[in-house]
C-alpha cells in the first residue's frame, strides 16, 4: 500500500489548520484531523499483482460496473466498439491503470461540465481525458477518464510515445468520477452490469 503524491496537495494544508484549530477549537480540529485521514485513503494504491497474458483486458479502475454497450467511437477507434462503464464512489480507490502493455498512441483532454459521473450524460458533456494504447499485435483499447459531480480534476501520467506495462498507472481523478474501457466488438467480456471491478486486477475480457 502507498499513498499517491497528489494526496499531499491536500492533506497538508488540512493538518496545518487542523494543528492551528487544536488551540483554540478542538472539535474542529477533530473533523479536520478526519478529513486528514480520508484524503490519505481516497489517495492510497494497493499493492497488486495483474494476470497475465498477451489477450487480457485489465479493468482500468476500481468500482461498479454500470454499462456495456456498443457506440461509434470517434477519437480514437472511428469505428463501431464495445464500451465498458465504471462508476467510481468517493470510496474507491481512484487511480487509473493502462488495461493492456502496448504503447500510448493518444492522449486528448477536452473541457466539459461536471454532472454526476453515474449518469450517462456524464459520458458526453463531462470533463474528460482519452488515452488510446496499442499493443505489439496490433490490439488497440481507448480508457476514457471522466470527470463528476465532485471530482473536478483529472490527471493523466502518460502522453504519446510511452511505453505501458499492463496494470501500469496512467493517472486518477479526484473524489468521485466514471472510466470507460473502449475495446474491439471481438473482444470477448467477462464482465457484466452490477459486477465490481478491481484496477490493475479484474479481467475484464480478452482481445481475439
């Protein structure tokens, strides 16, 4: 288990007006000592072993599955594809991992508002940032980073050119977001609506 480095941005500032508040209000300090902690496990990042193979399709965060469909795909694919959603709580661990190994081809953050993340106008309308991976056979697969209602702040840790080991970190949101997996319509799923899913340990489903 470690703490992602952006935790600091935050839990900082928040002990030291909690350090403050201890002499003159301690009950306030109390909730920001809380507040403290809660930063520090929204921001954590377990230690996890990925499955491996060449065909697998790693889930590219943690959360609820919420969606499976096929949609026209523009950005990257321009084509026909399968699109898996993942609805994250405030209590899902928020850091975002490449599905496969191949290399980033794309990276591409477009500006947008900030509805919840579980609805599906979250998908069109939301902040949101796009990296396209290819592997060495040619298998491509598009995450989609999406901003919510309260996360408001997408950070991406790959650009074009990368190389990307399966299971790799590529960034996170904060507090409260949805991810998308874009894969060929021959992928076979292993997933359906409802499941939970593990980043960087759920399959789920293989490139043919």
């Amino acid at each position: 288990m470690r703490i992602d480095k952006d935790a600091f941005v935050f839990f900082i500032p928040v002990m030291i007006v909690s350090a403050v508040l201890c002499f003159f209000y301690i009950p306030v300090a109390i909730v920001g000592l809380v507040l403290a902690g809660y930063i520090l496990f929204f921001f954590r990042e377990p230690h996890r072993v990925p499955p491996t193979g060449e065909k697998v399709i790693l889930s590219a965060a943690d959360g609820k599955v919420v969606g499976i469909d096929q949609v026209i795909e523009n950005d990257f694919f321009e084509e026909k594809v399968t699109r898996i959603s993942i609805f994250l709580s405030i209590f899902d661990v928020h850091i975002n991992y490449s599905p496969i190994a191949g290399k980033v081809l794309k990276t591409q953050y477009t500006k947008g508002k900030f509805h919840a993340a579980n609805a599906n106008k979250s998908a069109l309308l939301n902040e949101n940032n796009i990296i396209g991976v290819c592997n060495e056979a040619g298998g491509r697969i598009m995450v989609k980073q999406i901003a919510g209602l309260i996360a408001r702040r997408i950070v991406c840790r790959c650009a074009p050119g990368d190389k990307m080991f399966a299971g790799q970190q590529i960034g996170l949101i904060r507090f409260g977001s949805r991810v998308e997996v874009y894969v060929p319509l021959s992928t076979k799923i292993s997933v359906k609506v409802g499941d939970r899913v593990k980043g960087r340990l759920t399959v789920l489903g293989e490139l043919k």
